[in-house]
C-alpha cells in the first residue's frame, strides 16, 4: 500500500496506544479490504438467496419491489451511526470497547456477550446455509446425498475448518481471498440477474408491487396464516437478516490502515453496495419467475402462486424451471464459492471479538485466547476456538428439539436479534454520552452531533421493530430465549463478573500500560 506513508502508520498506533493496547495484530487490509470484510460477510448470495422464501411465501413481490429497500434502510440506520462511533474508538472487537467508553463495565460487558453470541452463531448458521445450498445444488442431484445430522455436521466440520485454516496463516491471505470475494459477489450477482432476465417469459414489472398473501399453506407454511400487512412487515426481516455484519469492519480495525478514515466508510458502503446490488439480482429473480405454471391436470396456476407454494425450495424450483441446466450449474458454483468465503470473514470477525474480549479478561481462558502468533500475526486460539464453537453449536442444538422445532432453529431466530442488540446498546449510550468527558472527541469521520443523534434514534425504534418481528411465530421461542439469555446474564454478572471483570483500560490504566504495550510489539517483532 504505497498511500500508506510512516506518518499514517504512526498516527495508527498512536490511536492504538492512547487506548491501552499494543499493535500486536499487523495492519495489512486497506480501505477495500476493510470493505470487502464486511460485504463479504453480508454476501447477497447467501442470505438473499437462502432466506429468499420469507418473501416469495409472504407478501409476494412487494416483499422485494418494496419490502427490500425498507428492510436496507433500517440496517443502513445501524451502519451510519456506528459509523460515528468507529471513527473515534478504532478498536478490534470495537463495539466492546464502545459500550465500556460511552457507559460502563457493565454495558461493555453485555455488548460483548449479545454481540459474540451472535457473532458464534450467525457464524454456524452461514455454513449451514451453505451446507442446503451445496445439497440444493450438486449434492443431492449429482452425488445422491441425503440430509442427516451426520452429513450436516461433517460438511460443516470441513468447510469451517478451511476458513479457520486460512484466518491462522495471516490476514494478509484472509484479505486477498476476501477482496476477490467482494469482485466476485459484485460479478456473480449481476451475472445472475442477466440470467434470469433472459430466462424470463416477460417483464411485468408490476408483479414488483404488487401485495399478496401467502402466509399458511399457499406459501409452504414459511410463516403462519396471518394478515397482509404482518405478512409484508415479517418479509422485512429478508433484508434485515441479509444486511447484518457489517460491524466486521470495527472488528478487523486494528489490521486496517488509516482506520479512523477507513473502518467507517468501509461499514456504510459495504451496506449501501449489498442493498443495490441485492435489489437488482432480487427483482431480477422476481421478473423470471414463470408468468403461469401448467399443473398435472391439465389446469394452470400463476406463477407468483405457484413460487409461494414452494416455500423454501423457491430459489431452485424457479432456476430449474426457467434456465438452461449448464448455465445453471455455473451460477451454483460461483454461489458457493461466495457462500464460502462469507464464512472465512466471518471467522475473522468474530475471532478478533474473541480476542479483543479476551485481552481486557472478559472470557474463561483469557490469557490463552488474546495470544497472537509471533509468525502469523493472527490469534490463533481466538479463530480456532470460535471455529470449534459453532461447529458444536449446530452438532448439539439439532440433537434436541422444543417440541417438533429443532433448538438449531430457534437460537438462530435469536441470531439477528442479539446481533442488533449489541449495536444499539452503543449506539443509545452514544446519544447521551456525545459532548460529555466519555465522548468529547470526535474522529475524522464526524456526522455531526444532529445527524448521529437522529440515527442513534431511529436505531432505536428500528431495535423495537427488528425484536417485535423477531418474536413472532413461528419464531416465538425467540422470546424465551432472549429473556432467559437476560436473567443468566444477570445472575452471572451481579454474582460474579461485576467484582472480577475490570473492562478496558481507562485514565491512569491507559499510562501504566506503555511498558507491557512495547514487550508485546516486541514479541511479535512490530517496529
């Protein structure tokens, strides 16, 4: 990176050092990658395509003409406003350190947990997305593969073991493979709404906006018989579980040059490219879907209806039905490529929330997980240990299930919910704390003091809206667990890690560090 003068890298550990810790991480991701990071762990081509049906089986196509970008903005709301943040505490595992500076031990705590709970299982849910969508696509039709615990898990085991693989041998790998993941979701999605443009029988484009209901059985039961418009408003949860993630960008800010500047344009455009990109491939699909579908006896049903009852096959229903079976199959392989490295930038989130955590004591077996190799650059026992995580989260939790509901499903409803917790806990504290002693300087990406408070406060209303949604059927489980995940925070804090845990260094602390800060640069052999 020739931009990247010794000024810049001087300023960047200065930052660093102001805060309490060392440079021990090496910063090899530019303003891009910071950006691919986070539109990588977004991927349109996940999440847009395997959580497809809870549009196509609710309120039809307004779900995406309309639904789509309503659902963007509320994430773009959570993104401007961190943002703010970001810019001026540029800190791996960053909205831990938020929480700790703009309210107290406690709230920093709790934004650690809500957003590593989170972070451990979204990651688990991605490779399993990407799991059904390998089964969807080759699996099954070309290796005869049939769904059990056992192929999930080993599928599973593989697939995440590579991503942790390549996180252990430096980020500056990790950065190459997820900059080309950016290109390639860039090229794959437009490639895919060229297809399914061609493919189409025509181009109403009023299918776009027009609501339907497909909730109960006409839509494959993806969500319970209930109104139009609750029906429209739980298809807003397509987007906002797409659109999450981002807060990779503050995670990775201790690899990234010019942090200050980049992690904070690297969070809003990775949102802003992910929405337009997403609507297009996404209308795209809506248009090819057949205009009527003939039926065994002879009769014909709309195409839109016809979608709605696949449920969640939709996606390949419609490409069988409408494009060329080799075409198809290179869509697929590009898809899961993407789907893949969507996991690798997960692993490098959530491996340095692990380790940032770690580094102030907020986990069992700190001392262990902060440690970053002196060869790679990268903490080792923070990336296989999420790794591992997840992995045994998906193994245990679809060995038991609540009632006929698997638990898997039921803690990922809570997924997004956590996530989005842990943004706005920040985000609120920042509200009160701008202009205070906690937050009296701004970084160089400074909205100014109405535009962060007007987010802040949307954030807020859309976390009531996102929680709402969240909790409904058949995600109600959502609740109890949310409210039980509460009361053993709770218990856990007040009966012990409020006396133990001391949070992130402050004041004095801060000083007092210097020594410990070069002994540490200097075991990774930072100059």
């Amino acid at each position: 990176m020739s931009d990247y003068s010794d000024n810049d890298k001087h300023e960047d550990m200065q930052v660093l050092h102001s805060m309490g810790y060392a440079q021990e991480l090496e910063r090899r991701m530019s303003q891009f990658s910071n950006f691919a990071v986070s539109f990588s762990i977004i991927c349109i081509l996940s999440g847009g395509i395997n959580s497809l049906a809870q549009a196509t089986s609710g309120a039809g196509g307004a779900a995406i003409g309309i639904g789509w970008p309503v659902g963007c903005f509320i994430s773009l709301v959570f993104a401007v406003a961190m943002a703010q943040i970001s810019s001026a505490y540029p800190t791996a595992g960053g909205l831990y350190h938020w929480g700790s500076i703009l309210g107290n031990r406690f709230t920093g705590w709790l934004t650690a947990w809500f957003n590593l709970l989170g972070l451990v299982t979204v990651l688990g849910a991605i490779n399993v997305g990407t799991y059904y969508f390998f089964m969807g696509s080759f699996g099954t039709p070309y290796f005869g593969l049939e769904d059990t615990t056992t192929t999930r898990i080993i599928f599973l085991a593989i697939i995440t073991g590579a991503q942790a693989l390549v996180n252990h041998m430096g980020i500056g790998l990790t950065a190459k493979l997820t900059d080309f993941s950016g290109y390639l979701i860039f090229a794959t999605s437009i490639a895919l709404a060229i297809v399914c443009l061609v493919a189409a029988d025509s181009y109403d484009i009023a299918r776009l906006f027009t609501f339907s209901n497909f909730s109960g059985e006409a839509g494959g039961n993806v969500w319970p018989e209930n109104s139009g418009t609750w029906v429209f408003l739980l298809g807003l949860l397509l987007p906002i579980y797409t659109i999450t993630g981002y807060d990779a960008s503050a995670h990775t800010s201790e690899e990234t040059v010019k942090a200050a500047h980049s992690v904070p344009r690297g969070m809003v455009s990775s949102v802003l490219w992910s929405a337009l990109f997403g609507y297009i491939m996404l209308c795209s699909f809506v248009l090819m879907i057949p205009t009527s579908v003939t039926n065994a006896d002879g009769t014909t049903t709309d195409g839109m209806t016809a979608a709605a009852a696949q449920g969640w096959n939709v996606f390949f229903w419609a490409m069988d039905t409408q494009v060329h079976p080799v075409v198809k199959d290179v869509i697929y392989f590009l898809v899961l490529i993407a789907q893949w490295l969507c996991g690798l930038a997960t692993v490098t989130s959530v491996s340095r929330m692990i380790f940032a955590f770690s580094r102030d004591g907020g986990l069992p077996f700190s001392r262990g997980l902060s440690k970053v190799s002196p060869t790679y650059r990268t903490p080792v026992s923070a990336i296989w240990t999420g790794s591992i995580l997840a992995v045994l989260f998906v193994w245990g939790s679809s060995l038991v299930s609540i009632g006929e509901t698997p638990v898997y499903t039921v803690v990922v409803s809570c997924t997004v919910i956590f996530l989005f917790f842990s943004f706005a806990i920040p985000i609120a504290l920042g509200l009160f704390a701008w202009g205070t002693s906690k937050w009296d300087k701004m970084g160089p990406w400074n909205l100014g003091e109405g535009v962060f408070k007007l987010f802040a406060i949307l954030s807020i209303i859309a976390m009531v809206l996102i929680f709402v949604l969240g909790i409904q059927p058949p995600n109600d489980w959502a609740l109890y667990i949310t409210v039980g995940f509460l009361v053993l925070t709770a218990i856990i804090w007040f009966g012990l890690e409020s006396r133990r845990f001391k949070g992130p260094p402050i004041g004095d602390e801060v000083a007092r560090r210097q020594a410990e800060i070069a002994a540490a640069e200097k075991a990774v052999g930072q100059v």
